[in-house]
C-alpha cells in the first residue's frame, strides 16, 4: 500500500521471475475442437489505434500467432481516434457472436474508472488473454546536446520557462498523462506536453526534433533504440531491469510515487456464445505460447516482467486498476462519475 496525493491505493508492481499469474506454454494443450464448426469464416479484430504502434504491433503478432495455430484467418480493423474510445464504440456496436475480437491497453481500464458509464473491460466484456506487461521511460535523441541524462534534462526544463516540450498521449487521465503529472509534480518542472494519438507521428516528433523528449513504452521504440537514434533517460519502475542497467528508476531519482504499468490484450463481448468465448479463449491463451509470438514479445522487452494472464488473472488486472485510477482521480480533483 501507498500514498499519493494523500491518498491510499494499491499498485501491483511485477518483478521478473514470475508471478501468481506465472505462465508455462503447455504444448499438449495445442489442440482444441471448433464448438459447432465454430469459427467458419475469418474472425475481425478491432484495434482502436494506428498499425505503427504498439497496439498495432501486437495486435499484428497475435493475429499472426492464432492463424498459425488454428488455421483462422484473423482481420485487423483500425479504428484510432479518442484514445481508445472509437474503437471501443465501434466495437461494442459490433455482432456479439464471436466472430469480433477487441485489442485493448489500460486506456479501457482508466476511461471507466473516470467515467462509469463507459464499458467496463472486466465486466461488459471478457478478457481472452493479457499478452503484454510493461513499464514507461522517457527518451531524448541520442545525439541532443542539450542534455545528456534526467539531471541535466530536468535542469534544462526549468530554465525553458514551461516551453520546453515532451510527446506523450492525448487523453486526459491516461496512464501517461497521469505518470506525467506525477513527475513534474515531483521534480517541480513544468513542460509542455504535445499530443500525438498514433505512434508513428509521435516517434517522428522526437526524431525530427520537433519536441524535445518522448514518454513511450520501450518495446514500441526498439527499433529506434537498436539503431542508436533514441536514449532512455529514465525509467518508471521500481527497480532497473538488467537490459536498461544504466537507466537510473524514477525512485532513484527522488520520484515517490507507484509505477503504472501498460498492459496490452484481447477481449470478447461478455454475451457472446460461451462455447464460442471457450474456444477464443484457447486459442489466444495458446497463441501466446506460438514461437513467433514468443519470438515478437522478446523483441519488445516483454519478458522483462511477466507478461501473461488469463482470463480470471486479467480480470483482477483490470479491477485493481480500475480501483486504482480511480482514487488517483478523485485525489487529483477531477470529475469522477
């Protein structure tokens, strides 16, 4: 338990090695029968953000990895805009036969606990799989002069006269706003933060040199990390995983506040057919455990923590986020409903 705005909530804060949610693929399980035939034809998986980031990335990975198990065709369907939101709604307009899957992040789970007329991701739909547990640093480019590591950056902040600025996410109240508000709370900065809902323009931002820092994941940045353009300058965690052993932690850097993680997955509406939902739930939990989606998830430092949970683990995921969030927002003020 801990204390922010003086407040009490609770963060689960994973360390790697492994979890109660811990996972082994069992390869004996790879083989479930079609209920009724069922699927027949391709399944439509909505992706409430842009192909080019993270969402889009797994959502492409796990796509791959149930076709390559099952032999179904999966269809990705775009749908960014809202932080999560017209994806969300155009989902939820969808026919509830099983035949629509949803890819979803921690958005979901922060819009209903701003908002409680805003589907639940625990409760109006089932969770097939949670595939991806991860943390967030901030990134300079590698060759900026300016600053060379958090010290120098934040010293560097507060001489812009609230003009320097960080690409982040749009959405009020998201994972990153909030971790955001966190950090220049404590560090006494003030920065602005430039709005960006897909990855590729909020990539392009920091490599064109249009903003000045980046807030991301770091597997949605590897490719700018392996060819040495991005730097991480702090990570948000309570510890430094080993492959970012010269990143310094928020905490090291005399930040006192909890960790929010990004978690990534894939739901189903809660009225489709249960021999329907049964089978989905297989074949993504399953899918997990193909080489290639193993092989993707590596590429990503999504091994650092424990990545995986079911449907009973993602469902506790959500709740104690939900809970979370929503004190952090009555703490900060805002109109919680």
């Amino acid at each position: 338990m801990k204390r922010l705005f003086g407040v009490t909530f609770f963060v689960a804060t994973l360390a790697a090695g492994g979890t109660a949610f811990a996972f082994e693929c069992k390869r004996s399980e790879a083989t479930m029968e079609k209920p009724g035939g069922f699927p027949e034809r391709a399944l439509t998986m909505v992706v409430p953000y842009g192909p080019a980031g993270g969402s889009g990335q797994v959502a492409a990975a796990m796509a791959e990895a149930v076709t390559e198990l099952t032999g179904v065709p999966i269809n990705r369907d775009h749908k960014p805009g809202g932080s999560g939101t017209v994806g969300m709604t155009a989902y939820m307009a969808s026919p509830a036969d099983g035949y629509n899957v949803l890819e979803h992040i921690d958005d979901a789970s922060s819009a209903h606990a701003l908002d409680s007329s805003v589907p639940n991701p625990a409760v109006d739909l089932i969770p097939l799989v949670t595939s991806q547990v991860t943390f967030s640093q901030v990134y300079i480019r590698a060759d900026e002069t300016r600053f060379t590591d958090w010290p120098s950056f934040v010293e560097w902040v507060k001489a812009q006269d609230g003009k320097a600025t960080i690409a982040n996410v749009s959405k009020e109240g998201s994972m990153e706003r909030v971790t955001m508000k966190f950090i220049t709370d404590a560090t006494g900065m003030s920065i602005q933060q430039i709005s960006f809902d897909k990855g590729a323009p909020r990539y392009g931002a920091l490599l064109g040199g249009q903003v000045d820092a980046l807030f991301e994941q770091p597997g949605d940045v590897r490719n700018f990390l392996d060819a040495g353009q991005f730097k991480p300058i702090l990570t948000i965690f309570d510890e430094r995983p080993e492959v970012f052993a010269d990143v310094p932690t928020h905490r090291e850097m005399g930040m006192d506040f909890d960790p929010l993680l990004r978690f990534r997955g894939f739901y189903v509406h809660a009225d489709a057919p249960a021999e329907n939902v049964e089978w989905l739930q297989w074949a993504f939990q399953r899918a997990y455990c193909e080489d290639s989606y193993q092989a993707f998830n590596e590429s990503k430092f999504m091994t650092v923590i424990d990545s995986y949970r079911d449907t009973e683990g993602s469902e506790q995921l959500i709740t104690r986020s939900i809970d979370q969030y929503r004190d952090v927002y009555k703490a900060m003020g805002l109109d919680v409903k």
